[in-house]
C-alpha cells in the first residue's frame, strides 16, 4: 500500500511530523513502513510555461520552434520534437539551469542553427514511470488544463513534492489497504481526529429498480450486492488532483469513470465497477456461480474458461464480469457511455481467491475481497463514487441503489480484562491507560469493573478473540515499555539428549579427522537418486517441483557431495575431503501416503592428497585405506570397534574391486569405496572415494559401558609369521582363522607386511602378521607361547593351505 | 725412584693436555695405566727397596694413577662434550621452514551457528528438539492455526508432495508435536533447528532449502515481558553486551500478539549505515505469544497456560554475522569458503 502524505493529511492532522518521522512511528506501532520515497526525483527549476507560438523548425522537419511564456519579462525560444506540442498550451518547462532526474542538467543549446533556451517535459522526463502515465500524454509532452498559473512551479501541480510511505502489510492488517483505514491507525498513534468524506448524493425522481433488477444465487458467496444507476455522463478525463492521486498510489489514470471506481477503491478500500448500462443486454442482475466451461472475455481483451469453483456476474443470461476480479469486455465503459450501472458488493474473499489464482489474475481489487474488506462500508463507498461521478462527469443518480442481500451487518463484541492484559504482556497497564488506548482506536467499549467489551469495527475484522485486544493494547502502549523478565516457576535442566551429544561428537571427530562439513540440498533430480541403481525405495516426488534438479527427495548424500567435489576441482581446488550429516527420505510407497522414514546418514568423500608437505617431499593421496581409517576411528569413538565388519561388495558406479559394505552387528549399514572411474569421468572429476552409513543405526546402538582394565603386570611375548597364502585370500579370513586358533593367550594380532609380485609363486601373496601374547596370571612360560603359537600355524595350514615364508 | 714417578705423571699430564680426540685419550689410559704401563713397571721395582719405604712409595704410585685417572677422565668428558656439540651443530635446521599441517577440518557456519544458539538456550534451560522435515498439512499448518485457505499460507508458498503431505516451510510444527506430547502439561521448553523449504528461486538472498531455529517456551506463568528478557540475553550473548533490542508489531498466524525483533546495528552501533539500510536497526527474528489456537488445538488450556514462541534464521545471522554476501555460498561449499570458519571468533 502506497500512502502519499499530502493525501493522508486530508483525513489527519499529521503536525509537523516529517515522513520520515510519521514512518518510524507507524513502524514501531505495527506496521512496517519499508520505504519513504519522495516523488521529486531531485528535479529542479521546471515551471508552468504557456506555448505562445509554435512553429516548424526551418531547418528539421520533426522539430518545433516554440515560444514560451515562462513569467519572465520575454518569452523563452524553445525547440521542441514532441509530436503533440502546439499553440497555446499549458505546459512544463525546464528552464535553464533547472536539473532533471539523473542529474540531468538543462543548458542554452543551438539545434540546427536555432537557440533553445530550455526544455519541455514529458511525465517521464519529470520522473513518473511510464507506466502511470496517461495514454494521451504517453508519447509526448504533458498538457496542463488551462487553470494553471504561469511561472509557477509545475512540481506542485503535479504533486511531485509529496512523499509517499510504502507499507509492507501483514494480512491481518487489510484494513489499512486504504486511505482511511490508514487514518485511523496514524489518528491512533497520534491521538489526533479522524476526518471522513461525507459524500452526499441528490437522487433524480426516476427509480434505479426500473432499469435494473438484482438476484443471488448465495448469499455465502455474496452477502451483498447493490447497483447504483447514473443517467448522462460524460465519459473525458479526470482532473489533476484525481490524476494525482493515483499516480501517487502507483495506478494509471483512465477515464474519470474508471478513475474514481479506482479512487475510491484507494480511500475506502472497496472495489467498485462501473458497467456501461447500455451494453449490458439486459434489465438484471444475477449473480451467481460460473458453469464449467462457460466463457467470458475480460477487460484485458481475454477469453476466460470458467468453472463452477468461479463467481460471476451475469446479465441473466451470461457472464458479464468475473466477481471481485475483473469485468467483461463487452460492457466496459468507453468514450461514448452514457449510462453507467456502479456495482458495489461484497463477495466472498475464498471465491475471490479461487477466480483469482486460477485465472491467473490479480488485480487490485481481488487482493482487497481476499484479504477481506470493511462489510460496513460498502453502500458508503457507492455513495461517495456516485457524487464524485456527479461531480466529475455530470449526469444524474437515480433513486436506489437497487439491492440483495444485508447491506450492514451487527459489529461484534470482545472481552478482555485489565487482569488478563498485564498477566499477558507482564506489565502495570491502568485501566484508564486501557481506556485511552481503546479510546485513540474509535473502538466502542464498556467497561465494567475492568472488564472491557469492545464493540469491534467491522473494518478490523482481524479482532475476533481477547488476545487480538491485548495486542492492540500493548502495541500502542508501546513494546518499548515493556519490561524484560525472566521466566519464574518454570525451571528445567535443559540440555542434549544422547543422541544429539553423539552426534556433536561425531562432527567433531570427522573435522579431527581432517574433513571439512559441508550442507547441501535434500532436494535432488531423479537421476541422481539413481546413482547406486535400485535400492528398494521409491523416489519421493514434488507434485509441482521448480526444477527437474530439484524435483524429488534424496535417498543418498553421495550425490551431492559429488557435487561439491565437481564444484571445486572446476576451481582447481582439487585436495578435498568432505563431510555432510543428514537425513534421506524412504518410501516404500508407490504413491506417499504416509510421511516417509527420514534416516540420518553420514557421508563423506576425499580426492586429491591427504597429506602434504611439499618441502619435506611428502606426499600421500587419498586411496581406499584413508576412507576405510576413518570409518574406523569414528565406530572406535562410539565404542563399536568389535562389531563393525568390512565386505567386500559390488555397487553400480562404485570401483568393482575397491569397495566394501560396512556391517554393524552383521548388518549392512553403509558403504566405502571408490567412485567408478567412468562415473568420475562422467563428473569430470579426479579419483574420488567415498562412504556413507546410516549415522542413525550408530547412533542409536547402545554400547558396553567404558570399563577400566588394570595394566598388565608381567611382560608379554611377541612372534611374527610370514604367510604365503592364495592371492584371493582375505586378510580378514587369516586374522579370524588366527584370533580363533590364538585363544584366551593372543592378545593382539597385527598386519605388518602384504606382499606381492616379483619373487612370490604366481597366484600367491605373502601376508605377515605380529602375533602378540599375554596371560593376566602370570609370566608367560615358553612352553604355553609354543603351543598357542604352533596351534595357530597349524590351524592356518590347514584351512587356508598357508605356509610359512623365510 | 719418586722421581721417575714424578716425571711419568708430567709426562702424562702434558700428553693428556694435548690430546684432541677420544682414540688419544684411550691410548693414553692404556699407555699409562695399564698393566703393561710404566707405573706398573716402576712399582714393580718396588722390592729393591727398603722394606719401610715400600708403602709410601706405593701410596704415591696410586696417588699418580688417580691423578692421571682423574685427568683422563676429566678430559674425556671435555672431549664428548665438544664431539657432541659438534654433532648438534651439523644437525641445526632453519627453524623458519613450515611445519607440517596437522590434518584438520572444521564446522560448517551454519552448524556453528546453529550449535552457538543451541548452547546459549541449553544454558537458559532448553531442551533440543528435532522433527520430520517431511510433514503433514495439519502439523505445518492447520495446527499452527493456518486452516486451509487462510491467506496467509501465501506468504510462504511451499513445496506439496500430496495434498496433505509437504517439505515443513518452518520449523514451527514441532510446536505442536511438542506439545502434543506433554499432554497438557507445562512446561515446556524447547528449542528447534533444521532444514526448511519454500518455493523460491535461489538467488543471493533466497534459497529453496535453508535453516531455522524455532524457540517455545510454555508454562503456567509465561509473560510477553519474558519473551523479552530471553531474547534480549540471546541479542547480547550473540551480537555483544552493548547490543539493545527493539520489539516491533508484527503478524504471524500462530503468536498473538506477535512480534519481530531488530537489533541495534552492531556495524554503526545505530546511527546508520548499509548493513542497517541507514536505520541503525537489524531485523533478526520473529516471535510472539503463542495463539490460544494453538495451545487448544495440542491439548493445552488457553486460559491456565500462556507461551511465547520466536523463530530465527541461521543464514541471516551468519550472513551478518561474518558479513557473507550470498546465501548460496551456504550450499556450494567452496572450500576456501568453508575453510574461513577455522578458528574461535575472538
Ligand atoms: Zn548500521
């Protein structure tokens, strides 16, 4: 909502408040003032001019030669290309010196051999959008009317030295859509007098019932209807102060018909429409909803297809206006109507809404009836455009206007006490303080005891319940004066859960670790929920997704963690190593009918060299082992060292050789790996590893509590054993077979050699292993070492066909 | 006799003196103190003499060997010392050279954000709270006192999977599930992060995902003065001590009254400039007490219970925090965007 001061000020004694002032009080009282902006967009100098004599330039066809009457002893020679400039006119000159908007500065010039001494302006030239300026005007000069006084400024005529304030209104506050609705709230911050229109309307003796008659087919989608006719109008356009007025409002004056439908629209926030009487095609009125399919073309020279979730207006027989969002084509005021029928209803904000959002039209007026408008002040509204129309176009209003529906309906009452106000808002209001507030509103109360029933406005339909009171009182008390406290009474410890203190830790580690936490969309295209081919779950879908990018829910955080990788190595930022912790979205369901399973996952990925220190000419790349490492410093934090298994495994666009799955508890619960070399190639990115679990089983798996083990008190003995086993043989295997045969004496077993190649028989590898044994009762004798230890040498022979190297 | 002793030890002595390295220093010890060495040899002689003379002229043979020991070791030690000195010399390094990098990553600044907050709140006796992020209309809306068709659902259009299931625009419907759980019963207090999602075209000041923080606390005495007094504790924990608060009027569906935050601009301290647009004041969050819709429709008695509930946005703190320019840079994470976040902030 635009609200120009000048304007503002017919209604409210504004003192000597600046703009800037005015806004920051209305800011502080509830509604955001977003911008103060002055309509003189820096001009200077310009002033009325009366073209004395106009002529062609004798040396350009398209330029004239224009004597102008600025107040000055002499007139001023001017030259002038503006296709409409003639004799006689009324109009704005920049004189020399003057400056118009960009700092434009005006010069003594010489066009083709011819002085000119100043310019005249366009609206656009003066700072007005294009858009707001008059068809007639749009392609040359403006044009005063003739009652303007010459050397004066031309800025005031045009209201250009009016500032206006842009409220950024919330929706319950539709009651300031319109200028007085905006009086009464400044009044109220103020403590000043409201000062309404008092339209007045001289009836003629013929009926408007005889022209017209009006029916509603339901009344929950129009409560109110009412037609008002006006004989012999004069359809030209509409005076400054009107022209003014909306250009100050952001709306492009017309006609003086169409004008002060929309002026009025401004003042009192009720949409209107004027239909040329003549042209509707039939005697009545019947508003009703539209049939599916049924057409109208509307104002904007569109064919509509309508449905019965649609309002409409019609003549009897068709549509002849889409209700409180547009009217038809065929009935539109024009030059030559002289005949109008002014329609001032009430309609249903939700059927407003619909019309609006379906037929892709939104329109001044069907932003008003859906934020609500004043039930009140509709017939008033009528009124006030009748007599403007009087007084503007001539003609007569007939005796009416012709109605359905209730045209008022009961204001309704609200309680709230004085108690109930300060226990709220924790203050020491008064009930006199109360009173005065309720007072500055112009709300209607009566007070019993403290108790206070207010009689609410129809124009603040957004007051229903005792707490919109309270906020009425304590805005305009002030939040300024409230006191800061501290809750009382309601102690609780606060805190992390479990879980959430895991998952801090977890971070924690992984940024230890060397990686980098980055965040990234749940949103994904369906391609990339196909990275790992099919996974048991089906594709969660927007029903209307912005992108095909982000068009369903992911069900991996590798993807776009690849993504990241992508993003930086195109900035040859190719050492990464990166960590995201967040949820993925399951569904087994074709079609979602339930909320999904949302699963919290930890994913992570590293390319380039892990460790680097070029001077030292170290340097280490990131290789399966380095993703595997930190997998298993991260379950060794949450205490589940033992039960975290590594398997070999097969996963589409992973390398089929180097990834694994990861078992908990011999579960799956992620994997690790390297990305495929033709996905990497796919992203254009450098050899990439991976791995993602689902953070939630490990989170969520309970462990043994930390239990302290005494030191050992007698020395243990160590044994190595270089293995020569089948190349396909898994370490994990020989470890287990040696844990297994090792029994309660081996205490830990270590890989410290894998060898392979030149030297060893085809098809075999070494594996050496340190064998580390301990007994809690006593030192470890010889003989019990020599048992265990050949036990496990032998148990190796025979499973896995190992011999002993060396 | 005495006198070849004599002469021995100064012979020594002197060779020892002289000596410049320990193969010297051995041999020496060898050649004087060793069986086969000259003292030994002279001692030997000692039977010659007369019987009384025997033990003084043995005294003074060890007293020799002592002296030449001492000497001998003495040097020795002089010598290791200078050996190893000069070992530590040839070992001396350029102390300026770089040191290895210690592998390290860090936080997010949104998680750092996020966690900051988190903190603040648990100290002032909140819990975390998380939800679905994937919800029902009637937790993201109608509970929250949006019913359908209610105009204000255009102010944060969002992204519908069916009719009644969507991506949460806010981190509000924990509200409600919060209080559905605790039965009627205060208080309770809570704070809540996670991920939103609205219909908007990614831009420098626009992203179809982002974070919020939502905050309720509900309890049998909870004022809007209360509301203020915790809010003004997180502005000065968060901004700085000399930081000052200003409530403003404000609509949300879900908080009657309803307020918005600014905070005095910590760039010009309030007298203007581009971080505040010129008002000295930064919008920070929005709050209000909690509508009485609300607290009935999870099962709260309006009229016993009161609440306050505020909710905020992580980006536009960390934005003005660190004066980052893009929101998207949240969400591409470029390294050395994210590498900035590396250390404590004071
Ligand atoms: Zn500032």
């Amino acid at each position: 909502m635009l609200v120009s001061m000048r304007w503002l000020e017919q209604y409210v004694d504004l003192g000597n408040h600046t703009a800037e002032q005015l806004a920051d009080l209305i800011t502080k009282s509830g509604i955001e003032v977003e911008t103060v902006e002055s309509l003189n967009k820096g001009v200077k100098g310009v002033v009325v001019g009366h073209v004395v004599s106009c002529e062609q330039h004798p040396n350009a066809d398209k330029l004239n030669l224009c004597k102008v009457d600025i107040g000055e002893e002499e007139p001023v020679q001017i030259i002038c290309g503006a296709p409409n400039v003639a004799e006689g006119q009324k109009v704005a000159v920049a004189k020399v010196g003057a400056v118009l908007p960009g700092n434009f500065k005006i010069k003594k010039a010489k066009l083709r051999g011819e002085a000119s001494n100043g310019m005249i302006c366009s609206l656009q030239e003066l700072g007005i959008e294009s858009k707001l300026v008059q068809k007639e005007f749009a392609d040359g000069i403006f044009v005063f009317p003739n009652d303007v006084e010459v050397g004066t400024d031309a800025l005031e005529y045009l209201n250009l030295n009016d500032k206006v304030l842009e409220l950024g209104l919330t929706p319950n506050r539709a009651d300031c859509m319109n200028m007085l609705g905006v009086a009464y709230e400044v009044a109220a911050i103020l403590k000043k007098e409201v000062n309404l229109p008092s339209p007045s309307v001289e009836h003629s003796d013929e009926s408007a019932a005889d022209y017209v008659s009006v029916s509603i087919e339901n009344k929950e989608d129009n409560p109110y209807y009412g037609a008002t006719i006006i004989k012999g109008v004069e359809v030209k356009a509409s005076p400054l102060w009107l022209v003014n007025r909306l250009v100050s409002s952001g709306i492009r004056p017309i006609n003086n018909i169409v004008d002060i439908t929309n002026y009025v629209l401004l003042e009192y926030g009720q949409p209107l429409h004027a239909f040329d009487y003549d042209r509707l095609g039939s005697k009545e009125i019947v508003v009703r909803r539209a049939g599916d399919g049924e057409k109208i073309e509307t104002l904007d020279d569109t064919e509509r297809t309508l449905s019965s979730d649609h309002l409409v207006i019609t003549n009897g027989k068709k549509p002849v206006a889409v209700a409180g969002v547009m009217g038809g084509a065929d009935s539109e005021v024009y030059d030559g109507t002289q005949t109008i029928l002014l329609e001032a209803a009430y309609f249903n904000g939700f059927v407003v809404r619909q019309a609006s959002k379906d037929l892709n039209l939104r329109s001044d007026s069907s932003a008003r009836f859906e934020k609500g408008i004043d039930r009140n002040r509709v017939h008033l509204a009528a009124k006030r455009a009748a007599s403007l129309i009087v007084e503007l176009a001539g003609g007569e209003v007939l005796e009416g206007p012709v109605e359905a529906g209730e045209r008022t309906v009961e204001e309704k009452s609200v309680s709230v006490s004085v108690k109930r106000i300060n226990r709220v808002l924790g203050t020491d209001i008064s009930e006199n303080t109360v009173a005065e507030i309720f007072d500055r509103l112009r709300f209607e109360y009566n007070n019993d005891n403290g108790t206070f029933s207010v009689l609410v406005p129809a124009r603040r339909p957004d007051i229903t319940i005792e707490e919109d009171l309270i906020e009425e009182v304590g805005r305009l008390y002030g939040y300024d004066n409230l006191p800061a406290t501290f809750p009382y009474g309601e102690g609780t410890p606060g805190g992390l859960t479990d879980y959430q203190n895991k998952r801090r830790l977890v971070r924690r580690y992984m940024e230890g670790a060397g990686l980098y936490q980055v965040t990234t969309y749940s949103l994904t295209s369906p391609k990339k929920n196909a990275f790992f081919g099919e996974i048991g779950y089906n594709d969660i879908t927007l029903s209307m997704p912005m992108s095909e990018e982000r068009a369903v829910l992911r069900t991996s955080l590798v993807p776009h963690l690849l993504d990241v990788i992508e993003h930086n190595h195109n900035r040859q930022l190719d050492d990464v190593a990166i960590y995201e912790t967040a949820k993925v979205f399951l569904t087994k369901q074709e079609k979602v009918s339930e909320l999904p399973k949302e699963e919290e996952h930890i994913s992570a990925a590293f390319t380039g060299l892990w460790q680097e220190h070029s001077w030292q000419k170290e340097k280490k790349p990131v290789d399966f082992f380095v993703a595997k490492g930190v997998i298993e410093g991260l379950v060794e934090e949450l205490g589940l060292s033992d039960r975290i298994s590594f398997q070999k495994a097969e996963k589409q666009n992973m390398h089929p050789g180097r990834t694994a799955n990861v078992l908990l508890d011999e579960e799956e619960i992620g994997f690790v790996g390297q990305l495929h070399p033709e996905a990497q190639s796919e992203y254009d990115i450098n050899e990439t590893y991976l791995f993602e679990l689902n953070l939630e089983r490990l989170l969520t798996t309970n462990t043994e509590p930390l239990e302290y083990k005494s030191l050992p008190r007698f020395p243990s003995v160590t044994r190595d054993i270089a293995l020569v086993v089948d190349e396909g043989t898994e370490a994990q295997a020989v470890l287990n077979i040696i844990e297994q045969a090792g029994g309660k004496l081996l205490a830990e077993t270590r890989i410290f050699d894998l060898y392979q190649g030149e030297h060893m028989e085809e098809g075999k590898k070494s594996l050496a292993f340190s064998l580390r044994y301990y007994n809690p009762e006593h030192t470890l004798t010889e003989e019990e070492v020599k048992k265990a230890h050949d036990r496990v040498v032998d148990q190796l022979k025979q499973e896995i066909g190992a011999s002993l190297r060396g | 006799m005495k006198e070849r002793l004599q002469a021995l030890k100064e012979e020594a002595v002197s060779k020892i003196e002289e000596a410049s390295n320990v193969k010297e220093i051995q041999d020496i010890r060898v050649a004087y103190l060793g069986k086969k060495g000259p003292i030994t040899e002279i001692l030997r002689g000692m039977g010659k003499l007369p019987a009384e003379e025997r033990p003084k002229m043995g005294q003074l043979g060890n007293e020799i060997r002592a002296i030449i020991s001492d000497k001998l070791d003495e040097k020795m030690e002089q010598l290791e010392k200078a050996a190893v000195a000069e070992k530590l010399k040839k070992e001396t390094i350029d102390v300026t050279m770089p040191g290895r990098p210690v592998q390290k990553g860090n936080h997010h600044p949104l998680t750092r954000v996020v966690e900051e907050i988190e903190d603040l709140f648990i100290g002032m006796g909140f819990s975390i709270a998380e939800g679905p992020e994937v919800e029902t209309d009637y937790y993201n809306f109608e509970a929250l006192n949006l019913p359908k068709n209610h105009p204000a659902r255009d102010m944060q259009d969002s992204f519908y999977i069916t009719e009644d299931i969507l991506l949460r625009t806010h981190t509000s419907p924990m509200q409600a599930r919060t209080m559905e759980k605790h039965e009627g019963k205060g208080p309770v207090k809570i704070i809540v992060p996670g991920r939103v999602y609205r219909r908007d075209t990614d831009d420098a000041t626009h992203s179809h995902q982002f974070t919020q923080i939502e905050g309720l606390m509900v309890g049998e005495n909870v004022r809007m003065s209360d509301l203020k007094g915790v809010l003004q504790t997180f502005a000065k924990e968060m901004f700085g001590q000399e930081r000052e608060i200003r409530l403003r009027p404000s609509f949300f569906p879900f908080t009657e009254p309803s307020v918005e935050m600014d905070i005095s601009c910590f760039n010009c301290g309030g007298e203007g400039c581009s971080v505040c647009k010129g008002t000295g004041w930064i919008e920070i969050l929005g709050g209000g007490m909690v509508h009485p819709h609300v607290l009935e429709m999870s099962g709260f008695d309006s009229k016993k219970y009161t609440g306050f509930a505020f909710g905020m946005g992580p980006e536009r703190i960390a934005m003005l925090k660190y004066g980052i320019e893009d929101i998207r840079n949240f969400y591409t994470n470029d390294v050395r965007f994210l590498k900035q976040f590396n250390r404590v902030n004071q």
